[in-house]
C-alpha cells in the first residue's frame, strides 16, 4: 500500500514539471492578457499542487525511518 502510494506522490511530481513547463509555453506565446492569465492560473495551481505532493512525500519519508 504505501509503495502505491508513493508511486502516486511521484507520478504528481512528474505532472506538476509537465504543467509548469505548459504554463512557461503558454505564458511565452500568448497574444493576449486572457490567455496570460490562465497560464498563471495553471502554474499557480502547479506550484501548489508540488507543495503539497512534497510535503507529503517527506512525511512519508519520515514515516519510513521510524518504521
């Protein structure tokens, strides 16, 4: 169980780089404030999502050391 779970901790990280570097491309190429803005929404939320994913994954780690 905890070895899925981790899996899923990593396979957030991998998407959470993925939609950084959408938000990077969109935000680069974009020809308006609309699409600016909703490629800042996507790294917002991408930068949340990596806070969370790691801070999970180090209790998990912490976890692991007691066990």
């Amino acid at each position: 169980m905890k070895e899925r779970c981790n899996k899923h901790i990593r396979e957030t990280l991998d998407y959470v780089r993925s939609l950084i570097i959408l938000a990077d491309d969109g935000e680069r190429d974009s020809e308006d404030d609309g699409c600016r803005l909703l490629y800042g929404v996507v790294r917002d939320c991408a930068y949340k999502m990596k806070y969370e994913a790691e801070r999970e994954r180090d209790v998990h780690q912490q976890n692991n050391k007691k066990d």
